[in-house]
C-alpha cells in the first residue's frame, strides 16, 4: 500500500513538473527573441547616427583646414539631407569640390 501511494503521488507531480519545465523554456525563448530584437533595433537606428556624426565631423575637420574657404555650413547641411551617406574626405578633392570657394 506504502509504494501504491508513491506511485500516485509520482504520476500527479509528473503534470506539474512538466508545465513548469515549459514555462521555462518558454520565458527563455521570449528573452531571446526579446533580446535579438532589441540588438536589430539598436542596429539599424545607431548605424545612421554614427555615420551622420562622421560626416559632421569631417566637415569641421575640413571647415579647420580650409578655412574661408570652405562652406562648412553647406557641408553640414548636406550630411543633414543625405542622412550621413556621403561622407567628405578633406583630401580628395572631388569629395569637397562642391563645398570650397574662391573667396577672393
């Protein structure tokens, strides 16, 4: 009699172990995907900031060496407008050509 009560009280607990193992799994699958999509997220919005403080970056750089004779401002503008996609390279001048003057 002693083992026939074991065996039921092994046979109820097996439902309850179970649903707990899968609550679990469960909570684990959703931190994972809650984690996978705050990294995309954070992906695709940080990628644009970077590169738009690049290129404002190069046009002070830029603004530094040149001088008057460079439209800084126009510069910043375009970072601005093109959302950081073109970036100016102070020595190329085919980057810049745009942004320079004679400023007689």
């Amino acid at each position: 009699m002693n083992s026939t009560t074991s065996r039921a009280v092994n046979t109820s607990t097996r439902p309850q172990q179970w649903a707990i193992a899968y609550g679990s799994q469960k909570r684990s699958t959703m931190a994972i995907m809650t984690l996978l999509i705050w990294l995309v997220m954070t992906v695709d919005v940080a990628q644009p900031a970077d590169t738009l403080y690049l290129c404002m970056k190069n046009c002070e750089q830029c603004k530094s060496m040149y001088g008057a004779y460079f439209e800084g401002d126009l510069c910043a503008k375009s970072c601005f407008r093109l959302k950081g996609a073109f970036i100016p390279d102070c020595i190329d001048v085919a980057s810049i050509g745009q942004f320079l003057n004679k400023n007689e």
